[in-house]
C-alpha cells in the first residue's frame, strides 16, 4: 500500500471531507497542468461531461504524474481564487469536481457550485 493509499481510501466522503478540511487549512488545492492544458476525465457517470481532479495535498496530485499524465506539473490554485473565479466558471462550462481522487484515480464528482456551498459551510463552522 502506497502513502497515498493510506491516506485517500475508497471512502469517497471521507477524501471528500479531507479536501475541504486540507484546503481551507492550507489555503490552497492543487491541479495538473500539462502542454494541452489542465488535467481533464470523463465522468463516470455520463461520458458527456469532463471532471476536473484537484487534491488538498501537492503530493497527492504528484502521484498522479505518470502514463498519460507524466509531462504535467502540480501547480497551486489558492482557495480564494477556486472560490470565487474557478468553481463558478466550471458550473458555467459544465465542468465537475474530482476532489481528493486516490491512486487509481476514483472518487466522488461534485458539482462545483455544490463544492463552493460544502467549502463556505464548512468555513463558518
């Protein structure tokens, strides 16, 4: 078992719930940049749609770095931009949320303004 197994599991709430408690403590969730662009997925559940992987850790996303992904670079989004410029813009573009995927790239998909909503309570609480 790898340190990311050990810490994002099946358990798509408790990843979830680690995403937002990470990301409002470091001010920060990470992404995957590559020469195409940011790091993109078919959803699961409708092929339609793309989800976009972030991750409350910088290591957690540089784990992800190999196969098809091996050229793309863990770079920083500030909470507050994710907030008030990302999430809005990825409902627009209908966009989802992959927060805090593990290793073999499965967890929950969020709909971003659903993110926004989790992370604001979760903020005042």
């Amino acid at each position: 078992m790898s340190e990311l197994d050990a810490v994002l599991t099946e358990d798509y709430d408790q990843n979830y719930h680690l995403f937002i408690e990470q990301s409002l403590s470091t001010g920060c969730v990470w992404g995957l940049e590559g020469p195409e662009g940011w790091a993109l997925c078919p959803s699961v559940g409708n092929e339609e749609l793309d989800v976009m992987p972030l991750w409350s850790q910088p290591e957690f996303a540089k784990a992800q770095c190999a196969d098809e992904w091996q050229d793309y670079k863990v770079v920083p989004i500030a909470l507050e931009e994710l907030l008030d410029d990302w999430l809005p813009g990825m409902h627009d573009d209908v966009v989802l949320v992959g927060p805090n995927w593990n290793e073999e790239m499965d967890g929950s998909e969020v709909e971003p303004l659903d993110l926004l909503e989790d992370i604001d309570k979760a903020a005042t609480e």
